[in-house]
C-alpha cells in the first residue's frame, strides 16, 4: 500500500504567561496566553523516528518566556512579530510559523477618584486577540476581540422573516437585542511600527458605539453597519471577520398572576444561541 504523509505540524499550545512592568512604584500586566504552531522539515519524525529537525516544546514555551522578558512589547502584535521572528531566524527546519495570543484586559482598581499602583480589575470574558501566519516570504497578522458582550433595550427588532409550517416567533417590533461579538481584522500592509493598541481600542470604541446607535432590523443588519463603520474609519484595516453570537431574551408571561409585561420582564436562555459570521472587505475600486 502507497501511503503518504499529506501534511504535519506541531507546537505549544495555551502557554500561560502574566507578565508585570515595574514603572516606579506604578506596575502595568499583561495576561496573555500564546499558542505556536510550526510547518516545515519534519516528515522524518513522523515516518522514522528521527528526532533531529524537532525544537521541543518545552523549548518553545521557554522561548515565551524569555522573549517577554527581553521585549515587554505594549502590544501583542509587537510580541507576535518577535516571537515569529526568532522562530524562523534561528530554525532553518521551519518554514512556516503560526501563533495565536489572547490577552485578558486588567484595568486598575479605582479608590476615591485615583487608580490603584498596583491592583487590578478584569471584566467577563472579553479577550484582545492577535494571529500571525509568517514565512521567509509573506506575514500576514490579524488583531481582534473575544468575547465583546453588547446588549441594547430599544433600537432592535426582527419583523418580515420567512415562515414556513413549524415558525411559531412572532414578529417583534421591539426586542432585546443581547450578543457576544468576535471581531478579527487584518491590516493591508503590517509593519511591526504601527500603533497597534490605539487602534485596537479604536476599533473596539467604533463598534460599541455603532451597535448602540444604529437601528438593528436583524442580526445580519447589525453586523454589516459594524463592519462597515470599521472600514470607514480605519484606512489601515483591509477586511473584518465578525461573528455574532445571541442569546435569546424573551419576555415573561405574567398573565397567569394578573399582571402586564409591557416589555419589562426578560427571561434570557444562554442555550441555543442564534449565530451570524460576515466578512467586509475595502473594495481596491479600478485598476
């Protein structure tokens, strides 16, 4: 029997890494977590046992450590070009690197009107995202977010949907409008000299802002203004990936107890969950 290897790869996946930048008496964390994948020369290892072109994992998650200490980079992307950097500089085996880092958003606690030196508050889930796929040749990096809860009381509807024999919602003219955004967009020419955070934090602002102001007919409606909003103001920001996930908010019948429910009493369901993905990209416009 002809068999081949189609295709392999391997790294250190969820290296957990907390890192704390002493400024004086005022220190600033980043949380991140970081998973690498490599491509390239390692088909011997699989078909032969020979060991010789394979960097340990545990030597990638050393390198994790050791490179966030030497480069306590402010933003991920900046950490993500380091790390993609050395990998394929000093392993001539591997031709292709890929990483992925989240990070955990720690905000300061606030006592009286003053932030705290040295004590620090996170909210929910929401995570900072960056992917980079890197080569010799190419990079292509994306930043994103995770996990952006968004929730709206008036401005929402779903009305005019399609019914066939077993639609049983109603057509609502007003609805709770609650949803988890992930948003990942890729730039049109990455440069490890961009100002990455301020447009993270700019991206996230344009998107919590255009959720909370434009009228929402469907899912799908709310996504495109998203995305387009994004590319409006980011010339920098080539396409956007979003994904939006809802968590169904019904209102309660309050009937049996005599009682009205004039859109005041939710019951929210976290499970099923409608979900909605759409990608925007800049049109070049002619050649």
């Amino acid at each position: 029997m002809n068999i081949k290897l189609a295709h392999n790869d391997y790294g250190e996946s969820r290296v957990r890494l907390l890192r704390v930048m002493h400024r004086g008496g005022l220190h600033e964390v980043k949380d991140l977590t970081v998973s690498t994948r490599f491509e390239g020369a390692f088909d011997a290892a699989h078909t032969a046992g020979d060991n010789r072109t394979i960097l340990p994992a545990d030597t990638i998650k050393n390198t994790v450590y050791v490179l966030a200490r030497q480069y306590p980079a402010e933003a991920i992307e900046e950490f993500a070009f380091h790390l993609s950097e050395h990998f394929l500089t000093y392993n001539p085996q591997v031709s292709r690197v890929a990483l992925q880092i989240s990070e955990r958003p720690w905000s300061r606690v606030t006592i009286g009107d003053k932030g705290h030196n040295s004590a620090f508050i996170a909210s929910a889930n929401e995570k900072r995202a960056a992917h980079i796929h890197a080569t010799r040749e190419k990079l292509v990096l994306e930043s994103g977010i995770e996990d952006l809860l968004l929730l709206k009381t008036s401005g929402a509807s779903f009305e005019n949907f399609l019914r066939d024999p077993y639609t049983t919602l109603e057509s609502r003219s007003q609805i709770i409008f609650s949803a988890a955004l992930d948003a990942n967009w890729s730039y049109e020419f990455p440069e490890p000299e961009m100002p990455f955070s301020t447009m993270w934090h700019g991206v996230r602002k344009t998107l919590v802002e255009t959720f909370a102001a434009r009228e929402s007919k469907s899912p799908q409606h709310a996504l495109y203004a998203l995305g387009h909003a994004v590319l409006d103001n980011f010339e920098a920001i080539a396409e956007i990936r979003l994904a939006l996930s809802e968590n169904s908010c019904e209102p309660v019948n309050l009937k049996p107890f005599a009682m009205d429910n004039d859109n005041e009493v939710f019951a929210p369901a976290s499970e099923p969950r409608a979900t909605v993905s759409a990608t925007l990209r800049r049109n070049p416009g002619p050649v």
